[in-house]
C-alpha cells in the first residue's frame, strides 16, 4: 500500500510532463520523416515567394516595398497548408481516442500538440525568411525585422488555427473549411506583424508599437487556442 | 472493485441505439458483449471508456483508485489501433507508454510475449494486419490498467494469436483486472454474456 500511495502523489506532476515531451516528441518525428509536413510547408513558402518577382516585374523598389507583406502571406500560407491535419490523423487512426482517455489534461494536449506542430513546421520558415529576403530585394535591418516578427506572430496563427484544426475534426470537414475558418481570425496578426515590418523599413511608425501588440496576439491565443480546441474536440466526442 | 451500468441510453446521430440497459462486472470477470452489427457494442464500450456521452442512466466503479476517473483506469482497444506508420515498432509502443504514464512495464519484454521482438525497428506502416493488433495488444501490457475494453479482440489474430491472447486475458484476470469485450468469436477464456439488443 505504501507503494501505491507515492506512486498516487507521484502521477500528478511529473508523469504529466513526461507525457506531454513524449506527445511532442513523436509530433515532431513524424513531421520530419518522409511524408510528414515539415518539408512542405517551407517549400510552398520558397515557392510563393519566388513566383512574386515574376508576378510583379522587375520593379526593385517595388518589390522591396511589398517584401514584408510577401513574406508574412507566404507564411501564413504555408503555416495554414499541413495545420488541418493536427487532429485529423490522430481522429482517423483512433490516437486521439486514447489522448481523449489519458490522464493528461485534454487542454495541456493541445497545446503540445501546437507546440510540436510550430517547432516542425514554424521555425523553419523563420529560418528560411534571411535567404528569402535576398530574393525580394530587403536588405540585412529588413529582413531581420520581418524573421523578428515572424517569430513573434508564426505562434497565434498556430494556436488560432488550432481552433479550427478541431473544428474540422468534429465537423468532420476537412482542408477547405479550416482555411475558412482560420483565415478571418489571422487578420490582425497580419495586420500587425506587416506593420512592425514596414516601420523598420519606411517609417515613419516606431517597430515597439505594433509589435508589443503583436506579442499580445501570440500570448492571447497561446491562453485561448487550447481551451478552445479542447471544448471543441470533447463537444464532438463520437 | 465493481463497474456496474444502471438504465443506460445511447443515442447517436438521433438514433436510439439501446436503451434501459443494465450491466455489471466485478474483479476478476471478463464479460462477452454479443449482440447482432449495429446493436452498440461498441457504443457501450465507447460509453463506458467516456468517448460518448450517455443520453441517460450511469456507469460507476466502485474500488478504483479515488483519485482517477474510469476512463484513466481504462484501456481501449478499438478498431483504429492508433498505430503511427512513420515510426517504428519500439518507437510507437514507447510513446503510449510515455504518454499513458503510471505503472508500467519494460517493453522489450511485452513485445517478446505478443511475438514482435524481431520487428523491433521495424516501421509500423510496413507491418500486417495481424502483426498491428499484436503490436496494440503489446500497448495493454506495458501500461497497467485494471479495465480492459476490448473491440473484437481477436479480429485479424491467427490461431497461436489467439492462444496467446487468451493466456493474456486469463493473466490480467487473475491479477484482478477486468475485461469487457464486443465479441462475435468466442474469447477462448471463461466469460459471462452480456446480450444487447435480442437474440443475434
């Protein structure tokens, strides 16, 4: 008995944190192996944004102009394409029954879930935006000011999109509807990322503004998204 | 400990599946579900393991742990087997042991018992039918759980399979546990029938 007592006091704070690294961890592979999105989702980003000089011409204060704001619909794109499968693998192969039944609260799942999902398929665009810059005529200030903001918005546009990846489980509609869904609710970190961007480069705005409201954004949805997408995946038990 | 179903009702997509039914199984007790396709057994196992809401009635364990909920003491093996084909064998079986937590066992040594310890670091996509249900069934053994919820159990199974789930059942009994299983095929071990929905 005295073995079960500290096993019992034992389950309640470490095995929670070991459950949720372990369900990172396997995101994370299974996202870098062939066929998983991480890949993806950073050559659709290279691929729109090296159409755009053909599409606009070759206007290079033009295009520089327009840098910042290619890059963030470039990553939003590409952060969109492989979040509507968050759930829906886990739904199709029965994991996500198990995660529902687990010990691990339903909400911290989630948000691991995210987690994974921006570490695989996030940070690389962020990674990828310096090369891209080059390409789209930005220069060094530029360019870093825009992975900057990336890396402060790419989190809300996974954790609000979260919402919609369970919606789309328990709905059971997939790909199309997400993008409906999901889209609206990005505006304003579009807004606000393009515009801490564009203060770096033409003014006459100071970059503190938005993007301390940009940060809000992430922090926000970083709270909500889990909730969210947890309510709505208990709603659509079936 | 004692789980026990008092006038559930399962209603799904706005069909009555079952109604006023009553159920009960006590520690060391496998219980067959039968019943003919359609007439919720696996609504009731779904039920039972908190994926479905019952429309009415209750289901309660008694002597369980106090401070879990009867899904958490719970395994399901449904007809998904939540097996991802991207990892391997030890990779999938260690992430359910990893995220399920709690009393578990070294799973080198369930594999060796459910017959894959040769397909170790094998990719689970590459795997048969069969060998999934054996690599799900090793997920009951690594992980303690007293309540088993078994989705045709044997479907997929060869002959020695199911020797060797049955020798499985009847060890997870004798230790306590207890086994409520959607079956068409007989189970192989001693087991009570629970009839759902007339005479098949």
């Amino acid at each position: 008995m005295c073995g079960a007592d500290s096993r019992r006091s034992n389950h309640h704070w470490k095995p929670p944190m070991t459950a949720l690294s372990a369900l990172i961890r396997r995101d994370i592979r299974i996202a870098l192996r062939v066929g998983g999105g991480a890949l993806i989702g950073v050559l659709f980003f290279l691929t729109v944004v090296v159409l755009m000089p053909f599409a606009v011409g070759p206007d290079l204060a033009l295009l520089s102009r327009l840098g910042p704001a290619i890059l963030w619909l470039g990553a939003l794109l590409a952060s969109l394409l492989t979040l509507d499968r968050l759930f829906m693998a886990d739904h199709e192969d029965g994991s996500l029954d198990l995660i529902t039944m687990s010990r691990t609260p339903l909400e911290l799942a989630c948000a691991a879930k995210a987690l994974a999902h921006w570490l695989a398929a996030g940070l690389p665009l962020i990674v990828a935006t310096p090369v891209l810059g080059l390409l789209l005529n930005l220069d060094m200030v530029a360019t870093g000011a825009v992975a900057l903001t990336l890396l402060a918005g790419t989190p809300a546009l996974t954790f609000t999109g979260m919402i919609g990846a369970a919606l789309a489980v328990t709905l059971h509609r997939g790909g199309l509807l997400m993008a409906v869904l999901v889209l609206p609710l990005s505006i304003p970190v579009l807004i606000f990322g393009v515009a801490a961007s564009q203060a770096v480069i033409v003014g006459p705005m100071t970059f503190g503004a938005p993007f301390s409201i940009l940060c809000a954004l992430s922090l926000v949805s970083l709270v909500i998204g889990p909730f969210a997408a947890a309510a709505s995946l208990r709603h659509g038990l079936d | 400990m004692q789980l026990s179903g008092h006038d559930l009702i399962c209603v799904r997509g706005g069909r009555q599946v079952f109604a006023g039914l009553d159920f009960a199984a006590v520690s060391g007790e496998a219980v067959a579900v039968v019943g003919r396709n359609g007439s919720g057994k696996t609504s009731l196992l779904r039920l039972i393991a908190g994926l479905l809401v019952p429309a009415g009635g209750k289901i309660a364990l008694e002597g369980g742990d106090a401070e879990l909920t009867l899904p958490e003491q719970c395994h399901y093996l449904g007809h998904r087997d939540a097996l991802k084909p991207a990892l391997s064998v030890a990779e999938n079986l260690t992430f359910w042991a990893d995220f399920l937590g709690g009393e578990r066992l070294d799973f080198t040594e369930s594999l060796a018992t459910v017959g894959l310890e040769h397909a170790t670091h094998l990719p689970a996509g590459f795997l048969s039918a069969g060998q999934r249900r054996r690599l799900s069934l090793a997920r009951l053994l690594t992980v303690r759980r007293p309540v088993w919820l078994l989705d045709e159990p044997t479907n997929a199974l060869d002959v020695a399979g199911q020797d060797m789930f049955a020798g499985l059942m009847c060890e997870h009994l004798s230790r306590g546990g207890m086994i409520i299983a959607a079956t068409h095929a007989p189970l192989g071990i001693d087991s009570r029938e629970l009839r759902i929905g007339g005479v098949a």
